[in-house]
C-alpha cells in the first residue's frame, strides 16, 4: 500500500487498482505471497484499506458501454460520412464524364478528397475509435500507404517495365472501399470494447482475462474483414476496375488494428506499423532504379520477382500484409492486459 498508495487513492474501483498492478508488472504469482489468490483479490484489498475511503465503502464498478442509443446514433452517421464524401465525389465524376473539362474535374476531386478528410477527422474525434492519447505520427504514414494504394501499383508497373515515362494512372476504387468500411471499423471497434469490459468485470484471475480478450480480439478482425472485402469488391466493380483488393484489404486489417489500439491508449505499435509499411512500398521501386546501376542488378531481382509471382499489387499486399499480422501479434498480446482497458471509451 505504501508503494501503490498513489494509485489506490486515485483509483474509483478495486479494477482500476487491478490493472495499475498489473501495468506496473503484478501478476497472480505476486499477488500469492501476499496471501491473495490473484491481482483481482489483491486490489479489492487495497481499495477497502486505502485510508481515503471508509473501509466499509460498496465497491463500485464502473458500468461496461451501455447502449446509449443517441451516442451511437452520432457516430454511426459521423463514420458514415467519409464513404458518402467519396460516394458522391466519384459518382459526380462518372455523371459528368465527358462534360468537363479537366480543371473541372480536379476540382471536383480535390473539393471531394478535403470533404472526405474533414469528415474522417470528425469521426475519428469521437466515438470507438477515439484515440485518447492521440494517434501520433500515424496519420502521416497513413496518407502515403492511401497514395500509395491510388497510384502504388502504376508506379509499379511503370519502374518494373523501365520507367516511369508518363503519368501514373489513379486507381480510386481502394480509396473509396476503405473510406466506407469506415461505419464497419467503428462497430467493431464497439463491440470488441463493450465485450472485452464485460470480461474484465467478470474474470477473476489476469490470466482468465487475457483467455477471454485474445478471442474476441479476432473475431473483431474477422469481422471487420468481412465487411471489408465486399466494400472493396463493390467499388471496384463501380468504378469499372478487374482487379482483387488484396493490398486493399490487408491495407484496411492494418489501419484497424493501429486505430484500436490508439483508442487504448497504446497509439506507437500502430505507427510503428504503418511506417514499416511505407519503408517496404518505398524500398521496392528504389531498389529496382537501384538495380540499374553498373553492379547493382542483384537489388532489383526480389522486385521483378515478386511482381512476376503476383502483379505490381503483390508489393503493398506484402508490405501491409506483414505489417497487420505482426500488429495483430502484438495487440493480442497488448490488449489481453487489463490496464489497456481503463482508459475511457465513448460512444457506447
């Protein structure tokens, strides 16, 4: 108590003492040499023995997200704006097609592309997927791996065949998939809260928590995934393109995890992630122009050789692929701890 005293007076629930232990590096082995049974038992103690509280006080425990149906009708829509922002941007451009000029359209583009930015800015102050802590130097990474995802697999294509010797052909389809799972990314981010505060509040044991959490942490992605994919399908097809969004999707997996764990406080793995990203779709036309040079060649060979196996889109589907399963490695390791689940949540 004199160690952690500054903890349990702050703390508004033996649970809030119970993941400060843990943060601090308690596990249910110490908490046995105090003669507790674990971390849980432990911080009960504690809450009834801090002197700032009569030792007879009810223990209150912080209700998990209720369904508070205003808050979530608030940012369903502000998650939905996003997609509508593309939406109507990419419709306009296929009424007006040939109608235009093209100062015209780059104006309608750029006024769509702030709109949509706007719109995911507000989304993302409120609501599941709210970073307390802010998300750092994440939304820099994020606007190259989204350019990259527009234009990555022309520029590809263009350094593989000897280029680039002309203008990269856009391909928005990505762009306006990822901006409509926005509205899914939100509800599942939700239920992964709201199911994982109900495990803390019922388990009795930190490893009995993480147990709980490690599954529900994947079935939040699998989810996610599901709603993702014919999004993806879906604006391709719109937008007249015949290609198979994988990059698309491992590209929206990894902007997930990274959001979900910002919203719990831990905001550096996902960037970390991100620019690990950007660094592999950065490397790969660099080391093919590398490869041009006198004694070099060898750069190039994983290039060509990927692109061989798989297509210009096999470059961002590695770089954001790898990236996301060793994000999602390490948020089932960092989400399975109930300190990371005692930051506030909103939206519920």
């Amino acid at each position: 108590m004199h160690h952690h005293r500054d903890l349990c007076e702050r703390a508004v629930s033996p649970l809030e003492i119970a993941a400060g232990l843990e943060a601090h590096g308690l596990t249910d082995r110490t908490a046995a040499r105090y003669r507790h049974r674990d971390v849980f038992a432990l911080a009960e103690e504690l809450y009834a023995r801090t002197p700032a509280r009569p030792a007879g006080s009810a223990v209150a425990v912080p209700p998990p997200p209720g369904p508070d149906t205003e808050a979530r009708a608030g940012w369903t829509l502000l998650a939905l704006l996003p997609g509508a922002a593309c939406l109507a941007t990419a419709g306009l451009l296929l009424v007006t097609e040939g109608a235009l000029s093209g100062g015209a359209r780059a104006t309608v583009i750029v006024t769509g592309a702030l709109l949509a930015c706007l719109a995911l800015r507000f989304c993302l102050g409120r609501g599941p997927l709210r970073a307390p802590e802010g998300a750092g130097r994440a939304g820099m990474y994020a606007c190259w791996l989204l350019s990259f995802a527009v234009y990555g697999e022309e520029l590809i294509t263009q350094v593989v065949s000897g280029g680039p010797d002309g203008p990269w052909e856009a391909a928005p389809a990505p762009l306006l998939g990822l901006t409509a799972a926005v509205a899914p990314a939100a509800w599942c981010a939700h239920f992964f809260t709201v199911q994982a505060h109900r495990k803390l509040t019922g388990s009795r044991a930190l490893e009995e928590f993480g147990a709980g959490v490690r599954p529900l942490l994947l079935a939040a992605v699998v989810l996610f995934l599901c709603a993702l994919l014919p999004l993806l399908f879906l604006a391709d097809l719109g937008l007249g393109g015949t290609g198979t969004p994988v990059s698309a999707a491992a590209l929206g997996v990894l902007f997930f995890l990274a959001r979900l764990l910002a919203a719990h406080g831990l905001p550096e793995p996902g960037t970390v992630a991100l620019a690990a990203a950007c660094a592999v779709e950065a490397a790969a036309p660099a080391l093919v122009l590398a490869g041009r040079l006198p004694g070099l060649e060898p750069l190039a060979r994983p290039v060509h050789a990927l692109v061989a196996a798989g297509g210009p889109g096999s470059v961002p589907a590695l770089a954001c692929g790898a990236a996301a399963l060793g994000l999602l490695l390490h948020a089932s390791a960092a989400l399975s701890r109930a300190s990371a689940h005692t930051h506030p949540h909103t939206g519920a």
